[in-house]
C-alpha cells in the first residue's frame, strides 16, 4: 500500500521549508527588528539550507536508481539472480517490485528453457538415427551418441572435418554423401550387411548455412516390407497360375477321355481352350519379366506441348489443360507410356470421354502431372492395393499397368497418388522432380 508519492513527498518537503523559513525570518525579525535585515538573513540561510535539503533527499534516490541500472546490467548479461530489497511504498517501491518480479519470471523462463533443452537433447542423443550437423566450412558442429558410434568408434567428432571421416568410412556411405540427395545403401557391419537410409538437408542457424545428415538402419523395417511385399506377391501369383493350370489340368483329362472314346471332332475346342490359357500365362510370365527388367531412365528437357500433343492424338476427345513453359526433365518414353496406360484405364473406368483430362502443373521442385475421369472411381480396398504388382479387378488385367507407373515414378525420384474425385471418379497424380 502506498504511503506518500514521490510528489507528495516533495511538496511536504517544500512546505516544511517554507513554514521554516517564515519561523527564522520572524525570529530574526524580534531579535533584530529591522525587517529587511531579516529576510536577507533568512534568504542565506535559505540557500544554504536547500542544497542541503535536496541533497537529502535525493541520496537515497540516486543510490536505488544506481542498483536498479546495475542490476538491468546483470540482466542483459544473463544473469537474472538479482533482486532489491526496499521498504519503500511509492513509486520507486512498485518501480522496485516489478523489476524484481522481471527478475523472476526471467529466472522461471531461463530455467524452464534450460530443462526443455536439456529434454531436446537427451531425446536427440538418445535416438537410434545418427545424427551430425556441419558448418559451413564441413566441420563437425554436434553429432549425437549414435553418430560417433557408426561413423568415430564412439568417440567424439566435434570439430573434425566431415570430409575426413566420410574419407575412412566405407565406399556406399562416401559415394551417397556426393549424390547430395537421398539415398538407401547397404555396408557390412560386424560380418553382416546392415542397409541404412541417408538424408541431408541444408538450413540457415543463427544466420549461417549448415547442413544435417541423418543416417537410419534400415534392414528390420526393409527385410519386413520385403516379406509383406513377396507375401502379397505370391498370393497374386498363385491366383494367377490356378486360374490357368487348373483349366488347362480339367480340360487336358477331357481331352484325353474324349480321344479314349475316339471322339476326335470335340477336341478341336478343348485344344483352343487349352492353348489360349497356355497364351494367357505366357503373356503373364512375360509381362513380369518386363516389370522386373524396368531399364534405368535417360532423364532429358521435354516440352510439355509436345508430349501431351502426343498422348491426345492416341486418344481423340480427351482434354489437355494450359501447359507450364517451363519444360520437363525426364525420360520420355517411359513417362509416355505411363501416361497412356493411365488414359487407357480413364477409358476403362466407363466414364465420358471428354471428362477426361490430362492437367499439368509446376510447383517449387516437383511437376504434377494429373489424369482425372468421372467413371466409377475405385473402393477403399481397391485403392489400397491398386499398385501392387499383378492386383487387377479386370477379368482380362494384367495387375502391371499402376505398379508399372509406380516403379517408373520412384526411378526417377518420384511417385503416383491416387484418390476419388468429388461427384464421382479417379484421378491420379503423378510427381516427379524438376
């Protein structure tokens, strides 16, 4: 609670002089009795006693202000331990009490962020994703405890060059570390080939350009996704096969009862049948060894007027939206045939054909290439598994043409996205780099 106010004060100050100087100038007027003699006096007195008086009051003033300003010091160098004890109750008193709660939310959030630190990096050394960040000059600035482990022996690598730690590290590392992008590759560790995934990623801190690689062992999550895949595979292939060998098993014992009885004439049918699953198969078997033998893409400029020119006289009525001018950086012919086995399932998908519609579109580092159509769109089952090797809801499907897409999207550092379309139908979306 406040007692008096800095004015306040003052004013009493000043009217305490006043009151004291009439008293002295009446003293000395009944002991001198010249009047004129006494205020002379007075006023010398007076100008001797003010100085006084203000010097007085201000000491205390002065030295309050002088901590204050060295305990502000203290703050803007860190340290916030500081606090001023004072029993005064104006406002220096309150000026006092929030430079001391200023101190101590100051302490509060100084060591609530020391904790959250101190969270952040348990958390971060303690993760099994090796972790080194460099500065600009490739020196090492942190590396967490798995990055020592995998790249030093454990020991510490602050401050060594990145170069020569990449320079004693094995060949798969080195040579996905210069890619500049990222990379899955495969080193034996401890007689064992252990498969890593490697990223990078470039980012200003503290106004200077770093760069932080991150190394994550693979080989569990790889070797389950591969047993799932080669699981989903082998169903696929297994319905496949049934589907012809059980036919051609039934017919080729109808055959041969129907050459017992020497009735040759309803052979013919049953040797067309056969031959015809037989083709079947071999177009199945052929199909795959074509998925499995995807050649490398030849990336090259393509202008985009030229390549979906060329798709639309394959299938007249679809439409073609505004093409970037910017041209395209990727293999031709593959992505050509990946974009007619996507308008050719559009076609299937029964919808009109002029509802069908190629779009593309640029955007910072990648260009999306859509095919949309209003046909029956896919179930949430379907879209699940549509990308899969040899999965088709066709009678007559091969099951490659979306995996096919996929394999193609993802050689050239892509990938294909499929979703329902509001009011009916597919589109699927197709992004490769730029």
């Amino acid at each position: 609670m406040r007692f008096l106010s800095l004015e306040g004060k003052l004013a009493l100050a000043m009217a305490l002089l006043a009151i004291g100087s009439a008293a002295v100038a009446l003293l000395l007027y009944a002991w001198l009795g010249d009047l004129a003699l006494s205020l002379i006096l007075c006023a010398l007195l007076g100008a001797f006693a003010v100085p006084l008086l203000a010097r007085s009051l201000s000491a205390r003033t002065t030295a309050l202000f002088r901590t204050l300003a060295g305990s502000v010091t203290s703050f803007k160098d860190g340290d916030f331990s500081f606090s001023i004890a004072t029993d005064l109750r104006d406002e220096l008193g309150e000026l006092v009490q929030a430079h001391n709660e200023l101190g101590r939310v100051l302490r509060e959030e100084r060591q609530g962020l020391f904790q959250r630190e101190l969270l952040l990096d348990t958390v971060v050394q303690n993760t099994p994703t090796a972790i080194v960040l460099l500065e600009p000059a490739g020196h090492v600035v942190y590396a967490n405890i798995a990055a020592c482990q995998l790249l030093n022996g454990g020991r510490r690598m602050q401050g060594l060059a990145f170069d020569t730690i990449v320079a004693e590290s094995p060949q798969a590392f080195a040579q996905a570390v210069a890619d500049g992008g990222d990379a899955l590759f495969t080193v034996a560790l401890e007689g064992e080939d252990e498969t890593f995934h490697f990223s990078q990623r470039s980012f200003k801190l503290q106004g200077r350009q770093h760069c932080m690689y991150l190394l994550k062992r693979m080989t569990r999550e790889l070797s389950r996704q591969e047993v799932a895949t080669w699981k989903k595979v082998i169903r696929v292939i297994s319905h496949e096969l049934n589907n012809s060998l059980a036919p051609i098993s039934s017919l080729a014992h109808s055959g041969r009862v129907l050459a017992g009885k020497g009735d040759t004439q309803r052979l013919g049918p049953v040797f067309d049948t056969i031959e015809d699953r037989a083709r079947h198969l071999h177009g199945f078997i052929r199909g795959y060894a074509e998925f499995a033998k995807l050649p490398q893409p030849r990336l090259e400029q393509v202008e985009w007027s030229s390549l979906l020119g060329a798709i639309a006289r394959q299938f007249p009525g679809i439409q073609t939206g505004l093409v970037p001018p910017q041209p395209g950086w990727f293999d031709r012919a593959q992505i050509e045939q990946v974009l007619i086995n996507l308008v050719k399932n559009a076609h299937e998908a029964g919808g009109p054909v002029e509802e069908i519609r190629i779009e593309v579109q640029q955007r910072s580092g990648e260009s999306r290439i859509e095919v949309c159509d209003r046909g029956s769109g896919m179930s949430d089952a379907v879209l699940a598994n549509a990308l899969l090797p040899f999965y088709s809801t066709k009678r007559s499907g091969s099951g490659l043409g979306l995996a096919l897409a996929r394999e193609i999207a993802e050689a050239h550092g892509g990938r294909i996205v499929l979703a329902n379309r509001d009011g009916g139908g597919l589109c699927v979306a197709l992004l490769l780099p730029r």
